[in-house]
C-alpha cells in the first residue's frame, strides 16, 4: 500500500475503505513519531539539551531509534500483518503502559535530583575524566541523569507494551482454539 503523507484527503478515502492494512498503520505510527522527534530536535520547539549540541543531536538520534525499533518490534509482537487491530491495541496499550512507566521514573529523576543536587554539582566541578569527558560534549551529570531518564521513559514502555501485546495474541489464539 502506498503510504499518503502529504494527503490527508487521500488517506481518508483509503480509511474508508478499510484499505489501509496492518502494515501501513505501523509505518503510519512509527512515521508520527519519528516526526514529533524531528520537530522537537529542530528548534522550533524547546529542549533540553542547547540545540544543536551533541547532547541534543545524542538524544534526537537514541528517541528516534527508540520509536523506531519501539513501533517494529511492538508490530512484530502483536502478529505483524495478520493482525487489523494492531493500531487499536498499541493505542490502548500505549496509554496504561506509558502513564505507569513515566511516574516512577520522573518520580526518581526529581528524587535525584533533589536529594543529590549537592553532590551533583560537586561531581560536575570534580577533576575526574568522565567529568572532563561530559564536558568536551557539552554535558554534564544533569544533563546526563536527563539523557538516562528519557530514553528509559521512552524505550521501558515499548518493551512493557512488546510483552503485553504478546500476551494479547497468546490470549487470542487460545480463544480461537476449539474446545475438545
């Protein structure tokens, strides 16, 4: 199937039509994301990270190949193209997933972040190489404890939703089977 992403009009039509199969809806999620990522990285919208930094352009390319490999494997994991609910389930999976993931860690992040703040910032005036290291990129532990954060808070939720769409299809297959 031809993917339609400058034309709103023309998927509409194919929605319609039920025609967009189970592999599009894939490319179609993965693509959204990938251009959420790209945007945000662009400038036009605020980082974290200085823009253009290594920092930022470290963390554009980890988020980007998180969604990435995040939307194939959940895909995979969810029967690939044999499944027509695979946009269905990894939406609603995304959502319980997602919230429970994100909590603890940006709870942990600010615990961190409050309770070490101290030491932190007596790490990034230290005199060790790592720290010498950090800096030639233009990092430092902060920046680095955030980078650890939100690539976990992106890539723990697709492996929690891989697993529990495995579970669906198990569950389903064991619904179909013919009791004896």
């Amino acid at each position: 199937m031809r993917l339609h992403l400058f034309s709103s009009k023309a998927l509409v039509v194919e929605l319609a039509n039920e025609r967009v199969d189970t592999e599009s809806q894939a490319h179609y999620l993965w693509i959204s994301f990938v251009l959420f990522n790209l945007v945000y990285y662009s400038g036009l919208a605020i980082t974290v990270a200085p823009l253009w930094s290594v920092p930022s352009l470290l963390e554009a390319i980890s988020l980007i190949a998180i969604n990435i490999f995040g939307v194939f494997y959940a895909f995979e994991a969810s029967g690939g193209r044999s499944n027509r609910n695979f946009l269905v389930e990894f939406t609603c999976l995304y959502v319980p997933t997602t919230v429970t993931t994100l909590v603890p860690i940006w709870l942990g992040y600010w615990a961190i972040r409050i309770a070490f703040h101290e030491t932190l910032v007596s790490l990034m005036e230290g005199h060790s190489q790592f720290v010498f290291n950090l800096a030639r990129i233009g990092a430092d532990f902060i920046s680095l404890l955030t980078f650890m954060a939100t690539t976990l808070a992106l890539a723990v939720p697709y492996w929690r939703m891989t697993r529990a769409l495995r579970v669906v299809q198990r569950l389903k297959q064991n619904r179909s089977k013919p009791v004896a």
